[in-house]
C-alpha cells in the first residue's frame, strides 16, 4: 500500500473485543442517551459533544461552518464507494418516503432495514466486510414500489439497470477484493478506476512516480479516478472544483471560505487558503504543503481535517476516500498524552528494536485528546477513535504529524458498553473483575501509545521504498504501533509517569487483546471467510504469533471449559517479552522493506481462521444478541442569527433521529447528479 502511516487507528469496531455493544435497557449514568436504534449488525450511538456551550462565540461559529463542509462532501464518498451508489440510495429514499406504497409490508420494512444498512456503509457494501448486502425485499415488489413514484421524481433512472446491482449477486460482490492472484480492480466494485486492469494501473503509477522526486514524493493517484479515454490512453480525472465531484467541492470550499473568518490564528486561515487552492487545482504538491502548514498549526482549539484522507477503500492503496471531522480540544485529557509525547526519546531508545531501526530523534509527535464535533464522509456514522495525519511518509519525517484521540466517542463507546461479552467470553470471574477495573484506562492508554509514540517510532533503512511491502504494509504498520503500545502499556515508565494506576494494570489490556485477536474479533466475518481487513488482520497476527511462540511455555492457553474455548493467560512477563520479540522482528520487516517476511507473517498469522472456533465463537455471540458494529448520529448545529444574517449564538441538540438525519443529509446536502459519468 501506499501510505506508511495511517490514519485510522483503532476503527470503530475495534473495540468489540470486551466492550461489546449494548441492548438498549443497558443504560448509562449521566442522563445522556449513549444508546440508540438497532438493527441488522449495527448499533447506533450518540455522542456527547463535551464542552460546546463553553466555547466563545467565534469558536461555535466557526465549528458550524467547518460542519457545514463536513457533511457537504457526503455523496462524492457514495460515488467512490460505487457508481450506483447514489441512484439506490435515491431510489429507495423515494421508496421510503412515498406515501402510496404500503410502509406495512414485510418487503417495506426489509427496504428500510438495508436502507438503513447502505446509510451506515455508504453504499451497497457492508462498511467492514466489503461484501454486498443481501436485500431481504424481492425485485418484483421493488419495481412495483418504483412504479409507484411520481414521474417526476423518477429522473432519468433506468430501474433495469439497478435491479441487478441489488440483486445479482455475482454482479460488484465486493466493493474491496484483496485476494491474491485475482485483478484486484476488475473484482472490486469501488468506483476508483475505470476500464483499466490492474497491472495497467500499476504501471501508470510506478511511470508517474519514476517522474517525481524520490525524496519528496507526492502522493500519486490519491485524489482522482484513473480511466481510460475515447483514444485508449490511461488519464488521471482529478476530483477538483471543475472537475469530478466538483458540484461537492464547490460547496465544501464554499464553506471553508466562510469557515475562515473565524479561524483562530493567522496560520490556521493560512491553511484553509492551502486546502481551498488544493481543492481548486487538485495539485498534490499544494497538498503536501497544506499537510505541512496543517501539521505546525497545533495553538488553536478547534482544528479540522477535510479532503481525500484514507486509502482503504482501493486495493491498490492509491485513491483516497473523502472524509472529514471537526474537534476542540479537550485540554484535560491532553494532559495525558502530552505527557507521553515529552518522553518520546525514552521510549524509542528503550525499545526492544535493533538499534539500527531507531529514530536518534523522535520528533513532530503533537499529541492531544479531542472532541468529535461532526463527522462525515468515511468517518461517518463508523468512525475511528484516534487519528494519526498526515500520511505523506516525508511529511511525517520531515515535519511530524499530529495524533489525537477522540475522547467523547471513546466515552460514548464505553458509556454504552454492556458487560455481555466479558461474561460470556473471559476465562474466570478473575479475569472479568480485571478488566472491569482496568479496560477503560489501559485501553485508552493502548490507544495514547499507538498513535502517539507507535506510528511515529522507528525508520527505514536508507534506499528502503517506503511502498515495499505493498498490500501487507497496513497491516505490518498497524501491527508495529499496536505492538509498541503493548509493550510499552506494561512497563513501569508509565507508572511512574502516573498514566496507570499501578504494576497490575497492564494486564487487562494483555487480556482483552488476546482474547480479541484470538476469539472474539471473529464475530465480525461470516463463517467461511477469511480475515481481510488490515487492523483485524494485524490484531489476527499478533495474537496468533505470540500463542504460537508461547506454546512450550504455555504462555497463553486456549482451553475448554463446558465444552466452551477460553483464552487463558498464565504467564503475563513472558507475554511481554514475546510482544517485545515481534516488534522487533516487525520493526526490522518495516526498515528492510522485507516484502517476503511480512508476506509470511501477514498469511501465516494474520489471515486464516480456525473454522470449528469461528463457528464456536459465532454462536455464542449470537446468543447474546449485541450488534457487532456501531456509528454515530450526528448531533444537530443550529446558528441563530440576528437581522444582519450575523450569527449570534450556536445552539446543539442530540434528539434528531437516525433516519431523519440521513433523509436530511440526503436533501441539503445533496451535490451531486445521481449519474455520474
Ligand atoms: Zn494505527
């Protein structure tokens, strides 16, 4: 993959492990509704966005317009996730909101079950999985449905060229395929390429790169769709403001501008001028140096991130998803990771790598905690709990990057958490007491220490093309900050430092990352499957390599207990060393650039399941009911303006409705012609 760094940490789901979802009697404390509606997979939640009534006035206003291009860049995301995306989506809306069809039907509230589903996904294909959503309503009832809409609102969409799209399901199965030996394009319905073969794609990139400069290399292909002109020839169509998508980036920009009357510094309107010149001219240079002023702008209480982010949703690792999420500080929490951050050196000249892999100065590292004030596009409604930008390799190297943790949405992931799966799956009640009075605080330090010290850790070896490990870089990536927070989560710098309570501590973390890695992460794929997404298979790896090294020594046991799998623990220092072990090795995999050793690594480890478990663990978490997956209803930001159209006072609330929400966003936000070239 393209990127060395990346941005989502810990995904939303990440956290199923031990603190799985909730049924919605499991309330929560302070009088806020973490919990809300239920269905299929998901779970939908609410967070608080802490601190909002305190801002200044000119803070709220910014926050509003920096919200309001937030969620005005949410169909280029359909469109990239697949070309039909928008026109199901509209065609179901229409469905769902028309008065003439029956909405009493077992076919209606299937619609509105996958509806909902391709709400939460952005499309046909399910956010996490990939594959394509089986529509629990026939064909027939919806073309009886369509026929019932009005003419006018039918546009020019052709049904019988939808129809398929839902309900083959041979035809864009899979919106990602990362399966080897298959052309990873003709066999992934995103929209990122057109009428070109993988290997055709390949070249054109590794052409465009051979063109740059090696030591400041741009981001190629990130912010475009790679197709094929009327004469044959391979082209790049960029997604500026008059080009593709340029509808979405007009009123994003649009946005931004009014946003930067109320930036906080100089700096931070200097990089909204940088973003707006990007978006206008899509150069990637222009891109890199708002990456660099974004970087070095850390004063101001609210920052932003709004663009072309994330490369998960290619196989190529190439093009870039449109994301975007604004935050305020949280100063309190901040506290914590600053203090990490101001041991940086210690904990990279204390590493278990090879010396030779070390950075002499870790540098650039800017850790805070932050509040989610929106989220849109591919952190919408499944979002990450850290961020960890920019990606650019040398950017980072050269100028650092910035690294957060998004404290409401981790509070509101806790707050909702039941205890349903820590009984269901922890080993003795011993094991359950542990985590019930650690997880939170070593999972959050996990969290700190990844994205602050672990993403940033290590270096290459000179000449090592940061590209090298190709479509097991993610996963190694992840694996190397994951590691370096669980070896460091046990170490007694950190409580010293006052981040853990005490020397115990650590093992709740320990517990749950294995039992996660080993077992429980499992009830995210369907039986059958293997593990394809880059934190599971990274989680898959590590706690498969330990187990596997630790076996002589029964270091961790998986045991039987009433005919049910446990993970059991027995030796928690030799856990600590053997994490310290495949850092190292992985550290050394990353800076040699060694293709080989983390191809063998990833496939040995990270990507099998063992059937009889996964059928074993599928049952017993059915049992308990819990949606393996949840997102985020946005809260609803109001500006009250005085009779000059001058904004007076920002009002939020919390009481908008899933669908409301998203039938909302669909109207106001709607920028884009349903077909898109
Ligand atoms: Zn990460």
């Amino acid at each position: 993959m393209k990127r060395i760094a990346f941005t989502m940490v810990v995904s939303a789901m990440a956290l199923v492990g031990c603190k799985g979802p909730v049924d919605s009697n499991d309330q929560q404390t302070d009088g806020f509704e973490y919990s809300n509606e239920r269905f299929a997979d998901l779970q939908m939640l609410r967070y608080k966005v802490e601190g909002f009534e305190n801002l200044t006035l000119k803070q709220k206003t910014f926050i509003y317009y920096l919200s309001e291009a937030a969620l005005y860049g949410r169909d280029i995301l359909y469109d990239q996730n697949g070309r039909y995306n928008l026109r199901i989506r509209y065609i179901l809306e229409s469905i769902y909101t028309n008065d003439a069809v029956d909405h009493e039907s077992e076919d209606f509230k299937a619609m509105e079950i996958y509806l909902k589903r391709v709400w939460f996904s952005n499309g046909i294909h399910h956010h996490y999985g990939c594959e394509k959503f089986v529509p629990g309503f026939s064909e027939e009832w919806l073309r009886d449905a369509w026929a019932k809409v009005d003419a006018k609102e039918k546009v020019s969409i052709d049904i019988d060229e939808i129809c398929p799209v839902i309900f083959n399901p041979d035809i864009m199965a899979k919106r990602v395929n990362l399966a080897e030996g298959e052309d990873l394009i003709a066999t992934s319905a995103c929209n990122y390429y057109q009428g070109v073969t993988q290997k055709e794609a390949e070249d054109f990139y590794l052409a465009e790169k051979a063109k740059g400069d090696p030591e400041h290399p741009v981001m190629f292909g990130m912010n475009s769709r790679l197709v094929k002109d009327s004469d044959g020839n391979i082209v790049e169509k960029r997604w500026v403001s008059d080009g593709l998508y340029g509808q979405a980036i007009t009123k994003i920009v649009e946005y931004l501008l009014k946003a930067r009357d109320y930036a906080e510094d100089e700096l931070q309107k200097s990089v909204i001028d940088k973003l707006v010149e990007y978006y206008r001219t899509g150069n990637l240079h222009t891109f890199d140096e708002y990456s660099i002023l974004w970087v070095e702008n850390t004063k101001p209480l609210v920052d932003f991130t709004n663009g072309f982010i994330e490369c998960y949703g290619d196989p190529l690792g190439l093009k870039c998803s449109w994301e975007a999420i604004v935050n305020f500080k949280d100063v309190e929490a901040t506290k914590r990771t600053e203090t990490l951050s101001k041991n940086a050196q210690w904990f990279e000249d204390n590493s278990p790598v090879d010396s030779r892999f070390k950075k002499e100065n870790v540098k650039g590292i800017s850790a805070k905690v932050i509040n989610a004030a929106i989220l849109g596009g591919d952190l919408f409604p499944s979002t990450a709990i850290g961020i960890n930008l920019p990606n650019s390799d040398w950017v980072r190297k050269e100028h650092g990057s910035k690294s957060v943790t998004i404290g409401n949405l981790t509070d509101a992931y806790n707050k909702a958490a039941g205890s349903g799966m820590r009984n269901e799956f922890c080993y003795s009640q011993e094991d359950i007491n542990m985590l019930n009075k650690y997880a939170d605080i070593t999972d959050d330090l996990h969290t700190d220490l990844h994205e602050c010290l672990g993403h940033g850790s290590g270096k290459l070896l000179p000449g090592v093309d940061g590209d090298s490990l190709k479509a097991y870089g993610s996963t190694i990536e992840e694996a190397r900050a994951d590691l370096f927070g669980l070896y460091y989560v046990a170490d007694p710098k950190l409580v010293e430092l006052g981040l853990i309570p005490d020397a115990d501590a650590y093992k709740a973390q320990y517990y749950s990352y294995m039992m996660n890695g080993l077992m429980t992460q499992l009830v995210r794929i369907n039986l059958g499957n293997n593990i394809e997404e880059a934190h599971m298979r990274n989680r898959a790896l590590i706690a498969h390599w330990c187990y596997e090294k630790g076996k002589a020594d029964k270091v961790v046991e998986l045991v039987k207990k009433d005919g049910k799998t446990f993970v059991k623990i027995n030796d928690y220092e030799k856990l600590r060393q053997l994490f310290g072990k495949l850092l190292a090795e992985i550290q050394r995999v990353k800076s040699e650039g060694d293709f080989l050793g983390a191809q063998k690594l990833v496939e040995t480890y990270g990507v099998k399941i063992d059937s009889a478990l996964h059928k074993e663990v599928l049952e017993r978490y059915n049992k308990l009911n819990l949606a393996p997956y949840k997102g985020f209803i946005n809260p609803v930001y109001t500006p009250v303006f005085d009779k000059d159209g001058k904004i007076t006072d920002v009002k939020i609330d919390y009481t908008e409705t899933y669908a409301d929400q998203m039938l909302r966003y669909s109207h106001a936000y709607r920028t884009l012609p349903l077909i898109n070239e």
